[in-house]
C-alpha cells in the first residue's frame, strides 16, 4: 500500500531531479549555518532564505517553479544521511504522513491532517 509518505517523497525527488541548483544552494546555506557556529538549524529558514536570495519565481530551462514546503523534511533528512557528521543539525519529527493513505490529491487541503 502506497502512503502519503510515499507520494511526498516523490514529490521531492522529481523536483530534486529536476532542479539540482537548489539543492546545491541548500547545502551551500546549511554549511554557511554550520561554519558560523549554529549546532542547530531550522531547514525551513534555509529554504526561505533561498527564496529571498531569489526573490522572485526562479527559472530553469524557461520554465517557473516554486519551492513547495512538503519537500522541506526530505531535504533535511537526505543533508544529515549525506553528510552524516551533522545528524541532528536539523531537528526532524516524525513523519506521520507514513500511516496515512495515500490520496489521489495533486495537492492537501489543510484540514486533510485534522485530528491525526
């Protein structure tokens, strides 16, 4: 069975596929936290500075994309399996989407996670 875990995953893995500078500026972010001294850092603040230092919708082959925030967990998690001298850089939580269903949404509704 398919969960929603499943699909986010993904999710995330097309958009790293197909835009590989972002997560070069994401490390590139996280190792610049992590020289200035930070034991911890939040990976949503590495993706908003991201979308600051773009300031607008970015580009690549002519085509627009937004980072969506369902790929943050993903992220930090592949960063601390890669460089395994900073697990725990970023504090994770437990996915809860892996016991749910997954859904034939293209995208949740915020009241879908209501009462989990």
């Amino acid at each position: 069975m398919q969960t929603r875990n499943d699909q986010l995953r993904d999710k995330a893995q097309q958009f790293h596929n197909d835009h590989p500078a972002i997560w070069d500026l994401f490390c590139a972010l996280t190792f610049d936290r992590i020289d200035k001294g930070f034991s911890h850092y939040s990976c949503r603040a590495i993706f908003h500075a991201i979308r600051w230092q773009t300031n607008k919708p970015v580009y690549e082959r002519g085509e627009e994309f937004k980072i969506n925030d369902h790929i943050t967990p993903f992220y930090s998690r592949r960063f601390m399996r890669l460089f395994p001298k900073h697990d725990g850089f970023f504090r994770t939580r437990k996915q809860v989407s892996k016991n749910v269903p997954a859904c034939g949404l293209e995208e949740l509704k915020p009241s879908y996670f209501d009462g989990i």
